[in-house]
C-alpha cells in the first residue's frame, strides 16, 4: 500500500528559503576562484572582469594583462588575472 505525504505551506517556505540562501552562496563566490584551469579563455576572462570585448583588446593592447594567442584563440593565466585584481585592490 502506497503512502500519501503531503507537503505543507511550512515546508513550501521552508525549501523556498534554503533554495534562496543555495543559491547566495553561489553567486557569491566569484568564478575566477572556482576555475581549477591554468588557462582561461577570452569570453571567461571577461565575465569574470565583467568587461567588453573591446575592453579586453586594450588591457591586452596595453599590456595590463599578458596573453597567448594560439590559432586565433586568446589564453589568459588565471594566475595573471587574480594578480591584476589584487595590484588593482583599493
């Protein structure tokens, strides 16, 4: 014979609340941290600097972040970018 559980506006609540504080959590944690990549490519350093294409060609035009261009893809050390955040902390 089958159980029947019901589910209560407490329990709604309740998986409502530790959904929201789940998901706190991981937005909180910036990406650049959890990447275990050595290299990180173009579109990843960007979201994580939060920044343009085109702001990404002058930080690279300039020299603020070294690169590796292999074929026509663009490799960022993660090292280089924490660094760039830390020299640039206030």
């Amino acid at each position: 014979m089958a159980t029947i559980e019901f589910i209560t506006k407490e329990d709604l609540k309740q998986f409502r609340s530790d959904l929201l504080q789940d998901l706190k959590e991981v937005l909180r944690k910036p990406k650049l941290l959890e990447s275990n990549n050595e290299w990180l490519k173009s579109y990843e350093v960007r979201e994580i600097l939060k920044i343009s294409p085109s702001t990404l060609q002058t930080l690279r035009i300039n020299g603020t972040i070294p690169y590796s261009k292999i074929g026509g893809l663009m490799y960022y050390k993660n090292d280089d970018i924490k660094g760039l955040l830390e020299g640039n902390r206030i």
